[in-house]
C-alpha cells in the first residue's frame, strides 16, 4: 500500500521473465532490512469472492498484519483480476525461514478462502442451485427476420 492507502503493486510487466520479481524483492528487502530473505510469489491466488478495489484493500491488509505476527512480509503483486467472474490476487511472500513461508501461504490461501464461505451463510453466492443461488437461465435462438 501506497502512504494514500492505495494499492501499489510491485510487480508491472515482470511477469514474462520469469523470476525476476522475486530477486528484485529480496535484493530491494536485503537492502532495506538486512540479511537474504526467502521469496516466494504466488501469481494466481483464487479469491473466494469479486471483490472491488476498497475491500480487495481491507483484505490485503488484514492478511498483511496476519503474516506480520509470522514474520512474513506479505507484497501484492497482482491486484487487477479481483473483480473477474473467476477473481484471484498473486502476492509475494518474504521470510527467514521456509516455514514461515509455508504458514503464511497457508494462511493467505485459507484467509482467500473465507471469503466466499461467508456469502454461502447467506445463500447469496453463485457457487450453483444447490447453495441457494438460482439455477442459470438459458438464452433462447432470437428468430431471423425475412
């Protein structure tokens, strides 16, 4: 997050160069906090639900806390796809140790997770007609003119 609390993602076009996101991140951590880090990124995180820019924000920012009482450092990387039919966040994850990675991954995956199962307590979400939701319409053939 930017200091206007604004989503700033770290990553721009870096993604088709392999893993270059992640030597960026820990050389630019080393620098700002000593030692090597171990990074992980995590490009395609499904989201339990869409969700607009403000709440992907409040989430990210309880997962970030969630992963700080880890040791992690929690970087969003891609925030642009939140809010598609089939919505999911990638991150970066930066540790001292591969368990700490492994914990915060966990939490992050669950914590995405937890956001659809709250709309199933209110049968609003569109997971399908068993859960509530009601069942897709079919369009029907529009006739041609002659």
């Amino acid at each position: 997050m930017d200091r206007a609390g604004r989503l700033a993602p770290v990553e721009i076009n870096l993604r088709l160069t392999g893993p270059a996101v992640a030597f960026m991140i820990q050389a630019r951590l080393a620098r700002l906090q000593g030692g090597r880090p171990l990074v992980r990124t995590l490009d395609r995180l499904p989201l339990g639900s869409r969700l607009p820019a403000a709440a992907l924000a409040d989430h990210l920012r309880e997962v970030s806390r969630q992963c700080r009482s880890l040791g992690v450092t929690l970087l969003p990387t891609v925030v642009t796809a939140a809010f598609e039919p089939d919505p999911y966040v990638g991150v970066a994850l930066a540790a001292r140790t591969p368990g700490a990675l492994d914990a915060a991954e966990a939490m992050v995956r669950s914590a995405n997770e937890a956001l659809g199962r709250m709309f199933l307590d209110t049968g609003v979400s569109a997971s399908g007609p068993s859960s509530g939701a009601s069942p897709r319409r079919t369009r029907r053939a529009r006739r041609r003119r002659s």
